[in-house]
C-alpha cells in the first residue's frame, strides 16, 4: 500500500496555545458579506473559508498548508489511472446522520453539475465508485499526480439531508432564489451554524460531536461583515470585536500601537490581475463597435505597460504587495524568477495603441469589486488614471463583491469586458492557474471556468493536460515554464501583484494565520 504523500508549503503562523482554556465567544468582521451557505456557490476564498468551518473534505490543510487527512484516513494509488480514499468511520453530520460513501458519491456528482463554481474541484471524466460504505474509487482518464490538492475545500454534503431538504440543484452566484441548502448547513466539521441572516450576520457553535480532538476554546463565534474600514478598524480598537479583516494598509501601525491589539501581516498567495473579454468579436461595454480591440495583443500589451506597479505598490497599497510577473506566486512555483514583467512605459503603450489603429484610444467599462481584494476599489481608481494618460478612457463599476460576482462569473453570463480579479489557486499548483484560469472554454464554461474573458490558446491547452499527466517533476516545472511563456507572449492577463495579509487581533485571542488567507475557528483561544 502506498500512501500519497503531502504537500509542504511555508505558512504565515501566529503563535497559538495547546491547551482547552475556558469557553469563549469569538466576535469577528470582514470587510465582504456571506451570502450563501451551499458549500459550491462560490470559489471565493472568504466564502471558502467560512464554510471550512462547518463543512469538511476528504484532506484538510494544516496551518504551514500541508495535506492532512480529514473525512479521508488515508488514500493510495492502486493502479495509475485509480485513486483509492478509505474514509473515516463514525463521523457524524451535525443533524445525527452517518457520514457514508454514499454522501462522497453524490458530493461529487453536485460539485459538478450545472450552478456549482466549484466544478474545476474533480476532472468531468473522473469516475467516483463506491467499493464498500467506507471506500471509495476515482477512476481517471488519465493519471494525475495532484488528484486530491484541491479537496480541502471540496465539501462533502449529507445526501440524505440534501435531498429531502429539495437543495440538491446548486443555487449560482446569479440565482436571486435561494433554496434550502443556501441558508441552513449541515456539515460534519467543528462547528454548526445557529442562525444566518444573509449579507447580515451568521452565528456559530461548538459541535461537541466532532470526530477530531477540539484545540480551541470557543462555545459561539459570531460574524459581522464590516465594509467600512474606519467602523471596522475602530470596533477592534475598542474592543467590541475580536478579530477584523483585512486591516487596512495605512491602519497596520495603527492596530499596532494600540496596547490591546496587534497586527498580523505576511505575504498571502493570492495574485491580483487584469482580464480582458477576448472572446466577444464585439465587447459588451466599449465605444468601439464593430469589432473587439483586445483581441489585438498590441492593444492588451499597450494596457499592461501602462500600468506603475511600483506606485501602486508604494502609494496605494504602503508596501504591502509584490508586483508579479505571472499569475501564480513566487512560493508556489520554484521557477517564477526566470520571469520578468513588461517595463512601464506610457509611451510605447501609446505607440501600440496607434499601430492597432486606435491613435486616440477608446473606451471601455472596468470592472471591479469594492470589498473583496486590500484596496480594490483604489487599485481600479489607479488603473483608470494610468491608462488615461494613454487616451484609454475608463468607466470605472466598482460594486460589492456579491453583485460583482453575480455579473461576471459563468452563471451571469460573463457579463463584463475589463475586470479585477485575485486568485489563489486551490491546488496551490501552476497546473489550476493554467486549467481554470488560460484554459479554453464556451460560453457556459466549459472548460476554463474562470477564464471570465475566454483566452485561448490550444498549444496552451495541450501543455495542460500533459502537466496534468507528467509525475517527474522536472519534466512538470519545464513544462509549466513554457505553458507560462505562451501566456506571457499572449498577454493573456496582467498580473498586478500579490498582495499582503493584514489582521488585527485583540491581545486577548491566539490564532493562526494561513498564508492563503482562509480563518478557521479551531486554532482559536480566547484568553
């Protein structure tokens, strides 16, 4: 038998107790809401992380991000294109029922059918079997040496809890009719939800039956979304809240100086980058019409120099970002020095716009969620300027995060033209920025599912699937390598930068802080 090994990866950790103190209640903000409750609704890694807390995967992460087993005890690869996962017995949903390979099966026929984002989490091909009521088969087309890297936030549902509830169809990011499973839980993990007004609030409890042995000390958890930075930032200091993020980059020494709280900050590995529609042959949002300026690569190219990321890295976001030169970070991808971005140069921007035929620029609508991503809002500001020294004139619609979700993802019709967007990739693998991100897809996205502005590039499709497929890993990074330098070339996006975790944290709290920004309730003590 031979167990898969796990996947080490460095992690910003703030020191945490061992020991069960007194029980507490945990008051915390974000700036964004959280809407919906179905654990495949929305890839988005505050979403994610919330529901971390209630559901489980087959793996979990550790704080340093290593694979550990969760509902799985163990897995090995019996033949090269079959994967076998042995779950754990005795665990419990939190309405009584048994945790089963039945609800593994159906989970990942859910995950995957029509409304879900979270589709990318198993391969269309991939065949699940049940073996025994505590095993279960996953047949491949192919072999896939990172098969499981992803399943952290693969939730499994209860089948029986789902389908009588009448919550099996997943409720979209754009569906205004939510069903059961969008506003009620019933996961197997370390807490239950008690109440849950969407966009609003959403109370948390200990469940005491949880199979695993319970670190934290905490009875209730309860969460306020906070989209003001100051009203955020000034609840912390005050004391009426436990835990606020993100923190603000002008607030960190703020946070730090105030003798009741600190501030939690390190490198996070989510990249924040431009898209263009280049799929379209006219954009939905533009003054050219006619035809689609982006899909000239001179005029994406002309966008991307002139773009100064160093000031945006100095007077937006204070320091705390890293400018990128690929879509994925430096810690996840042991070549990523080999690249270097585009120099900032307004001028020979200027002249590619001219030699694309657009000497006096165009218009275009940019959009841009104003409570996701650190300054998001501001960013967007910045490129607007910055590209109208170009003659690019911007119509800046920035929105919170749940009606620009709705609007450009695959279930709102990839309503956009020019958009924001951070990813973190959920296999902490090139390999999911390549398939997810630059993968070719139709309009209802198949195949690329956030490929928002459908990029494609078969050569870059068929250096996918043989990186899906290659087990040596030098073969894997040469291939990776020069997946991302038909990108580049391409101009397929514009990667910004990465940017850095801020927290504030009251004196009286342990935690640990993860480097792909996802908060889970079982490391917390509560002094």
């Amino acid at each position: 038998m031979r167990i898969i090994g796990q996947l080490v990866l460095a992690g910003t950790i703030a020191s945490a107790a061992c020991t069960t103190a007194s029980a507490e209640t945990l008051k915390y903000a974000f700036q964004g809401t959280l809407n919906q409750l179905d654990p495949y609704t929305l890839n988005e890694t505050f979403t994610l992380g919330s529901h971390g807390n209630v559901y489980e995967g087959l793996t979990r992460r550790a704080p340093d991000l290593t694979i550990e087993p969760a509902l799985a005890e163990q897995w090995e690869i019996i033949e090269p294109n079959r994967w076998r996962f042995y779950l754990r017995k005795g665990v419990k949903f939190h309405n009584g029922n048994d945790f089963n390979a039945d609800d593994v099966v159906f989970s990942a026929a859910r995950v995957r059918s029509e409304g879900s984002d979270l589709t990318s989490r198993i391969d269309p091909d991939v065949k699940v079997e049940k073996v025994d009521d505590y095993t279960v088969d996953f047949i491949l087309p192919s072999p896939n040496p990172i098969l499981h890297y992803s399943w952290d936030t693969w939730f499994i549902m209860d089948k029986e809890w789902t389908e009588a509830n009448n919550a099996v169809k997943v409720t979209s990011a754009s569906d205004t009719t939510p069903n059961y499973a969008s506003l009620h839980a019933n996961g197997t993990g370390p807490f239950t939800v008690v109440s849950h007004e969407a966009g609003v609030r959403t109370v948390y409890a200990r469940y005491d039956d949880w199979w695993d042995t319970a670190i934290h000390n905490l009875d209730t958890v309860e969460f306020t979304p906070i989209a003001s930075d100051a009203t955020r930032i000034a609840a912390l200091l005050s004391g009426d809240l436990d835990m606020v993020y993100p923190v603000p980059v002008q607030d960190i020494k703020r946070v730090e100086s105030n003798e009741a709280t600190r501030a939690l900050t390190g490198p996070e590995l989510r990249t924040v980058f431009l898209g263009f529609d280049q799929r379209r042959d006219e954009l939905l949002h533009s003054t050219v019409k006619g035809k689609n300026p982006f899909k000239d690569v001179r005029v994406r190219k002309a966008f991307y120099q002139a773009l100064n990321l160093d000031a945006i890295r100095d007077k937006i976001m204070r320091g705390l970002s890293t400018p990128s030169a690929l879509m994925i970070s430096p810690f996840l991808f042991s070549r990523a020095g080999e690249f270097e971005r585009l120099p900032y140069d307004p001028k020979a921007a200027k002249a590619l716009l001219v030699e694309a035929g657009y000497p006096d620029g165009f218009g275009v609508s940019l959009d841009c969620p104003n409570d996701r991503y650190v300054n998001d809002e501001a960013i967007c500001q910045a490129v607007a300027a910055f590209l109208a020294r170009i003659g690019i004139k911007v119509d800046l619609n920035a929105q919170p995060k749940a009606q620009y979700f709705a609007k450009v993802l695959a279930s709102g019709g990839y309503d956009t033209s020019f958009y924001l967007l951070g990813w973190t990739p959920a296999s902490f693998d090139s390999s999911n920025v390549l398939a997810d991100l630059h993968g070719c897809r139709d309009d209802k996205g198949t195949g690329g599912p956030f490929n928002l502005g459908g990029y494609c590039n078969p050569e870059v499709d068929a250096l996918t699937a043989r990186i899906f497929a290659e087990n040596d890993p030098e073969a894997r990074d040469q291939l990776i390598v020069d997946a991302y330098r038909l990108t580049l070339d391409d101009v397929a996006y514009i990667p910004l930068h990465q940017q850095g975790l801020a927290w504030g944290v009251s004196n009286r709290v342990e935690l640990r802080q993860r480097a792909d920004n996802q908060f889970h309730f079982r490391w917390v003590v509560k002094k």
